[in-house]
C-alpha cells in the first residue's frame, strides 16, 4: 500500500504533487484523442519490443529517439510524414497526445533516476522517505500549509557544508551587487565566439570535460541495464552536445520567436482539450515553489538561481532566451552541480547514489528534490518547444 517512490520524492513539494498527478491522471485515463491501451503502450516503452506491437504505433520509434535525446532534430517532415501513411496515419489530435505522452515519459526517468527511485528497496531505499528520528524538523513548504507534517529530515550540518554555503552566498549576493564587470564579461565572450551563439554555448560543460563520463560506474566500468535492444534500431542515438551539432542542420532556438506561453499552450489546448491548462499550471507550479529555508540561508532571492537551473538546462538543448545573461548561469552553478544537471538531464540512466549525495551537501533533501522537478519540467517543455513549433511549421 505504500505510494511509489517518485510520488514520495514529489511529497516533499505536495502542491506540485498534486498537479503532477493530476496531469498524468488526465495523460492516462481522461477523454483524449488516443485509446486507453494505446496510451499505455507509449508510455511503457512497448513490453516485448518493436516486432511485437501494432504498426501505427511502431511509426513513432523515430520521433520518440529524437524526442528523448537530440529534439532540436525534429522537423515538420517528421510530422508529415507520420501524418500521411496510408494505412496507419496518424491525426493531428492523437500526435499531440503521443507527444505529450513521450515527453512526459522522458522527463519522469530523469527525476526517476536523478532521486534514485529506479533503486528503491522498500523503506530503506534511495528511492523512498528518509526515515523519522528525534530532533527533526518539518520541511513541508507549500505555502498555504499541508495540514500536517508530511516528511521530516535531520538538522545536522558538517562544518564543510557551512563553508560551502558560505562561499554560494557569496556568490549569489554578489550578481545582486555587482554591476561592474558584466558587460566586460559579455564582450569577452562575443570576442571568443566562432560563430552565431558559441559563446552562449561555451557555459555548458561538454562530456570530454566533465571529469566524469556518463557511461562509467564508478568503478570505471560501463553500466550495462538489461537489453534493450529488441525497443529500438538505433542503439548507438544519443544525446549529443548542442555545441558541437552541424552548424548547417540546425539553428539556436529563440524563444522571442517561439513560445510555451504565446504560442506552444495554444497549439496544444486546441488540439488536446485542457491538456495545455494542466502543463501550464505543472510549470507554474514548479517555478512558483519556495525554498524558504534555502532562501533564507543565501539571502537572496530563489527565483534568480531557478531560473540559472532552467535556463542551463534549456542551454542544452539549444533553446536560447535573448534577455538572459547567461554569465550568471557560471556564476551561480558550481562545476559539481552542472556536472550533476547534465547527467540527470542527458544520461538519466548513469546517475547513480553516489552523484545524488554528492552535490551540494549543504542542501535538505528537499532542496535537492526540487533540484530534479526542475530538470524534470524544463526538460518536458524544451521536448514540447521543438515537436510543437514542428506541427506549426507543417500547419502553414
């Protein structure tokens, strides 16, 4: 009878609980577009594998790879393409459902793996609550009150956590207090820019320089989960480094120029009924929720480094805002804790218990939750921003 794993992770954050599992509930068993069993089929990566499941559904292998690991590669001739199969087309409405689905799909593993519930072993498991003991705290933090005390968590610090802290507040307080310096910095990147954006690009930390690779354990051995060849006929597709895509293939996304709010919400709500209300409030909520503890503790305010964590996230994927400097993203995001952002974010499956312990030890569990509901909800809309300005370009 216990809730899942990454329910009880989310119940750390009960208001974005209760508007993550409405969204899933209305994915999965509400009116829409796609059979109930074809929804499941999507969801669940097909049981047996490719050979075994109906053709229209088999169609979706080549925009669901994209989709997870490079979507800056999905074009309106995918979308087209699914659209005009004689015999197993797809509709505009099911797309978007099956879009939405595999979006939802791919975000949840890495806030599944990135909080180790993929390793839950009951009540002592990474993936499950933190056990209660004498001398806690509540760390409920929905600002209208839970009624209750949902989770409680040690208050022990070590002296090399305060330092820790110590040294982020420094930096925190400084993007308030410094002005001077900025433009030199963003001059210097222009200089040091080869072509449209590299300097942008540069803040990511690239696989070949983070010290760690995403495909060893830490015994240097390579991860190996069970096969999964029989799912897909591409096993070697993966996340690739934007910054070292072809130049020639595809452009940085300008969110000025495409949109969750002015134009992908609108897209979707038409096509899927309400289903664009539901993830713009999913968004909302997570941007929305309080740290208070951790706000308090840097003397600033949470939504600046937020929104550094949203931003570098999207940075990945190409996605680009005009009015962000993103000198702040260097500045606020410490080289652990970017190393620990792409891995979840790119290469779920690699984190391990290790990584998640690891960063920023000066942080509540819960703090670190909110961490992953981050990666999970920009990850989701940056997969939305691409398959969703594809469909528009095919509509025109």
């Amino acid at each position: 009878g216990r809730l899942e794993a990454e329910s009880q992770q989310m119940g750390y954050h009960p208001q974005y609980l209760d508007s993550f599992l409405k969204t899933q509930h209305y994915l999965m068993h509400m009116d829409g577009p796609l059979p109930f069993d074809c929804r499941h089929y999507i969801a669940i990566m097909w049981l047996v594998g490719l050979d075994y499941i109906p053709p229209k559904l088999r169609n979706l292998k080549q925009i669901n790879k994209i989709l997870a690991h490079r979507p800056w590669l999905i074009t309106k001739e995918h979308i087209e393409k699914l659209l005009k199969i004689s015999e197993w087309s797809w509709s505009l409405a099911e797309l978007v459902h099956a879009v939405v689905l595999l979006a939802h799909c791919h975000a949840l593993a890495s806030f599944v793996f990135g909080c180790g519930c993929e390793q839950d072993e009951g009540l002592g498991g990474r993936g499950s609550l933190k056990a209660l003991s004498p001398g806690t705290q509540c760390i409920c933090e929905a600002s209208n009150g839970c009624g209750q005390e949902l989770l409680r968590v040690s208050r022990k610090r070590s002296l090399d956590s305060c330092m820790e802290l110590d040294s982020l507040r420094e930096r925190m307080q400084r993007i308030h207090v410094e002005t001077e310096g900025r433009e030199e910095m963003r001059l210097l990147q222009h200089d040091r820019e080869e072509g449209e954006g590299q300097g942008w690009r540069g803040l990511c930390i690239t696989d070949s320089s983070a010290g760690l690779s995403p495909l060893a354990d830490p015994d240097g051995e390579v991860t190996g989960a069970t096969n999964l060849a029989c799912y897909m006929q591409d096993p070697d597709f993966g996340y690739q480094d934007f910054a070292r895509r072809d130049e020639n293939q595809t452009q940085v996304f300008r969110v000025q120029d495409y949109s969750w709010e002015d134009h992908g919400f609108s897209l979707v709500n038409r096509l899927y009924s309400d289903i664009g209300h539901l993830l713009d409030e999913k968004f909302r909520m997570v941007d929305g929720l309080q740290s208070t503890a951790m706000a308090k503790r840097q003397g600033c305010e949470p939504s600046v480094f937020k929104r550094g964590i949203w931003n570098y996230i999207h940075c990945m994927f190409g996605i680009r805002y005009d009015d962000y400097d993103y000198a702040e993203v260097n500045q606020l995001l410490e080289r652990v804790l970017k190393v620990y952002i792409k891995t979840v974010t790119c290469y779920p499956e690699k984190t391990n218990a290790e990584m998640f312990d690891r960063f920023w030890k000066q942080f509540k569990h819960s703090e670190k939750v909110h961490v992953n509901l981050l990666i999970l909800e920009a990850r989701m809309q940056a997969e939305l921003l691409y398959a969703l300005q594809a469909i528009t370009q095919y509509m025109i």
